[in-house]
C-alpha cells in the first residue's frame, strides 16, 4: 500500500500553461489584460471585470502563512500523516494551498514568510513551502 503512486492533478484545456510552468518549477499566475488583478486559480474569465484577455506572470514564490491545518487523518496510503496544509498569501495576492515543510512546519504561526520549493514526483513537480529565512 505504500508504493501506491500519489494522485497528481489533471490539467484541462485553461490550467494546462499552468501545470506546464510547474514542471520547469515556475509558479505562474494570470494577470487580467484589462484591469491587472492577478488571479488564482485559474480560469477562463477575470472575477473583477469579466474580462477574457489575461497573461501568464512567473511569481517570486514568496508569502505569508495566512491559515493552515495539520493533517492527521490518512485519506490515502502515499500522503503519509501528520503533514501540514497551508494556505498562503503569495506577494503578488493570490492565495495558494499547498504543503509546508521544513522547521516548525508542524506548528507554524500565522503570518510566517515562506518561499516556495518543488517536490519532483514523477509525473508533475508540486509546490511545497518552506520557512524563508531572508524575509523574517
Ligand atoms: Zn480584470
């Protein structure tokens, strides 16, 4: 059970350039054409203006620990427990999920500066976050 292999997401036709990015360990966000929001996730149409015209923008990978929860429950044999789930304030604004590793990882307070990392698994690299000790 172990061995089993980690569920990786499945792009579509509109996350695809984002998954993409991931594999050369960019973190992308759109950036609205019309009004400069920069969004996630992503999707077809800017929340702000509706507007359909946007670029992909490479972000510092650089945030905050806005909330988080510490996993202890296993759901699936290759998530191994207890892990902790953040949710991060990025510096370009939007808020990303994902896991955080590294010193107090198990306890983290809000606010913590963090950077992003890549986990290689063998189908899609995914960010992780950990400690960034040049911005506290
Ligand atoms: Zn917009």
């Amino acid at each position: 059970m172990q061995d089993l292999p980690r569920p990786v997401p499945r792009g579509d036709r509109d996350t695809a350039p984002f998954w993409e990015a991931q594999r050369e360990h960019r973190l992308t966000f759109q950036r609205c054409s019309n009004c400069n929001e920069v969004r996630y996730p992503v999707g077809p149409m800017c929340p702000e203006c509706r507007s359909f015209e946007f670029e992909w923008i490479e972000s510092s990978g650089r945030g905050t620990v806005y909330s988080f929860t510490v996993v202890r429950h296993q759901t699936h044999p290759a998530f191994a427990v207890p892990y902790t789930v953040a949710l991060v304030e990025m510096e370009e604004g939007p808020r990303l999920i994902a896991e955080l590793k590294g010193d107090g990882a198990a306890s983290p307070e809000i606010g913590t500066a963090v950077k992003v990392e890549w986990v290689d698994h063998p189908k899609q690299p995914l960010p992780v976050f950990v400690p960034d000790q040049e911005q506290s």
